[in-house]
C-alpha cells in the first residue's frame, strides 16, 4: 500500500505542476479528465451492445405508458415491464460500478490532500494539537513540540487532561516545508509536516495511528504506527478557496461538476451507452 500512496503522490505532484497555484484550473481540468477516464472505465466493463438493447427496450416501455393510459391492467403489465427493465440495466452497469471504486478511492483523497486546504502563508500562525492514546495520560505532562528553522513555537503547551490533548501555537517564519517534532518524555519522537507559501503541495491536517486504510485517506504523511502513544497530530489549517465565476465551490463539488461535464463531452467520441 505504501508503494501505491508514494505512486499516487508522485503522479498527483507531475499533474498539478502545470498549474503553479491555481487550485481552481486545477480541479476543474483534473475532474474532467477524470470523467473521461471513469466513462472508458464504464465501457470497457459493460457489454454495451446488451446495454443499448436494454435501454431501447426501457423507452419503449415508456412511449407506451403514453399511448394506452385507458386500460389499467395494460398500464400495470407496462410497470412491470418497465421495473424488470431498469433491474436488468442496473445488473450490468453494477460491475463498472464496482470497477470505479478502486480509481476513485485512489483519486479523491488526492483531490481532499491538494484542494481542500492550503498552505500557510509565511508569517501565519497555527495551532498545532497532539492527542494522546487511550492509556497513555501519564504522559501528557512530558510532551514538547518543537520546530525546525523557519518556524517559531510561540506557546508553552495548553494542556486538557480529560482529552488528554496539549495544543501550541506555531507560526511559519519562511516559505517551504517544515517539519515539527513532537516529543513524549523518555519516549521516542513523532513528527508532522507543516508547508508555507504557495503551491498545491498535498497536505494533511493530522497525522493518526493506523495502517493500510489510513494510508490510503490519508496520502499526504505516512499514518503513526498502531502502538504509537499519539492518536495524532493535527493542525488547524485554513480551507482552500476555491472559486468559479464569483461562486465559491468545496473541491468535491467541484468535482462532481466538472467530471460530469467531462464525461458528458466525451461520450460521443467514445461512443459510450450509459
């Protein structure tokens, strides 16, 4: 899995590259193309001649809901006719359906990584928050945090001992990667990546205990190990502004639009039934 997520980041750092900073031509330009690759990904895992028939036969069922509206027990044999041919073209759209999990389980959480937030401007500040595992309380009084050069920790540790967090506050002195170092006394160190300036590096609000499946949702740091005394690190870093015509759009949505869209464009030239 980690050979996968180190793939899928060095991929998504080659495709968003030739956008400098613009998450939005970025998001609109990616999603299209991904709607085109799902749209091939359909056609190649349905048998399209069977679909099409299908499809042909699910209107015909419908024009004749229009022509024999006097006799109820026509219009009851037509809904059936009608249901027994929507269940036969969902039967064989399921296994694209199914297909398309794996691409966009590996896709989106790039999209979450890239757009739905943005790195810290040089000279902004963060609150970094360190979350200990269920049995580890004793240690909350021995963890420190500190940073590397070009950032400042600007607070002595804001400690809750129900939640057994203790938050800083950070701030990025210079443009570039960082990386803070949370230490847990007479233990071993944990680190977190913290980015400043421009870019559309992949980013991770927190860094958690997991494995395979954290990995994967979260392809921007390498999860904690299972046994780690820290649940996690996680930084409140600000949403991403992301803007089409005036309107403001999530990533996703964006996503969902432009992937449609994409798809939409292509289907004629892929001749695709769907």
């Amino acid at each position: 899995m980690n050979l996968i997520v180190t793939a899928m980041n060095r991929l998504g750092d080659l495709l968003v590259a030739p956008f400098g900073g613009s998450a939005a031509w970025a998001v609109a330009t990616l999603s299209a193309l991904a709607g085109v690759g799902l749209l091939a990904l359909f056609k190649v895992t349905t048998p399209q001649a069977r679909l099409r028939a299908v499809r042909a036969r699910l209107f015909g069922h419908v024009y004749e809901l229009g022509l024999f509206q006097e006799s109820l027990a026509v219009m009851l044999r037509i809904q059936r006719d009608l249901a027994a041919a929507n269940l036969r073209s969902l039967a064989l759209t399921l296994p694209a359906l199914a297909a398309m999990i794996v691409p966009l389980a590996l896709v989106l959480p790039q999209f979450e990584a890239r757009f739905a937030h943005r790195p810290l401007r040089p000279g902004e500040a963060v609150v970094v928050t360190a979350t200990l595992a269920p049995g580890h309380a004793a240690l909350l009084d021995g963890l420190r945090l500190t940073g590397g050069d070009g950032v400042t920790v600007e607070t002595l540790p804001v400690r809750d001992r129900q939640a057994g967090t203790a938050q800083w506050r950070v701030r990025a002195r210079t443009a570039g990667r960082h990386e803070l170092t949370v230490h847990v006394d007479g233990g071993p160190v944990w680190t977190k990546r913290l980015e400043a300036g421009g870019g559309l590096p992949a980013l991770a609000t927190a860094r958690r205990r997991g494995g395979a499946g954290e990995a994967l949702l979260s392809p921007a740091e390498p999860p904690l190990p299972r046994d780690a005394p820290l649940a996690a690190i996680a930084l409140e870093l600000p949403p991403r502004d992301t803007r089409y015509a005036g309107a403001r759009l999530s990533w996703l949505a964006a996503f969902c639009l432009f992937s449609i869209a994409g798809g939409l464009a292509a289907r004629p030239l892929l001749r695709v039934e769907i």
